[in-house]
C-alpha cells in the first residue's frame, strides 16, 4: 500500500474517531466543521457532495481528506444536521 494512501485512510480514521467523541475533542471538530462549510458556502455536507469542487477552499486537512475521499469514492457522514443556505 502506498504512503498516500496509508495516510489517506489515517486522516478519514482520525476524522471518524473524532466525530464519534463525546468529549471536547469531538465537540471541535464538529465546530471545525460547521465553520468550514460555512465558509464553503454550502448548506450540504461537502464530505458527501463529490460533485462541487470548492475552489476557494483555504483548509488544509478537511480538504485534504475530503479530496482523498472523493478521488477514492469514499462517503463520509459528519452526523451534522443539514440545512439548506437560504
């Protein structure tokens, strides 16, 4: 198995036992979500959208996994209730 993909497979590891924390580590991350769709400007999950392709996306981690996730076909559920922007 290749580095990319090792580290790939880490980073979306790392991220789903973050979301499955209860504690103020999970609590981060899912804030750290929410403000980076914010300022992705969408009012979708962007781990489960592999359609849109956000170009002024300035993250480092959250978009490198989720590019690692859309090359690799790979669906991702923050649990994050969705709400349309208006």
């Amino acid at each position: 198995m290749s580095l990319y993909m090792e580290q790939g497979l880490l980073n979306i590891q790392l991220l789903l036992k973050a979301l499955s924390d209860c504690q103020m580590a999970g609590d981060v991350i899912r804030l750290t979500i929410q403000k980076w769709k914010w300022h992705l400007g969408t009012g979708g999950d962007p781990f489960q959208d592999h359609t849109y392709e956000y170009t002024h996306d300035e993250s480092k981690w959250l978009k490198s996994v989720r590019k690692f996730a859309v090359q690799n076909h790979i669906n991702i559920s923050t649990g994050l209730q969705e709400y349309p922007l208006q």
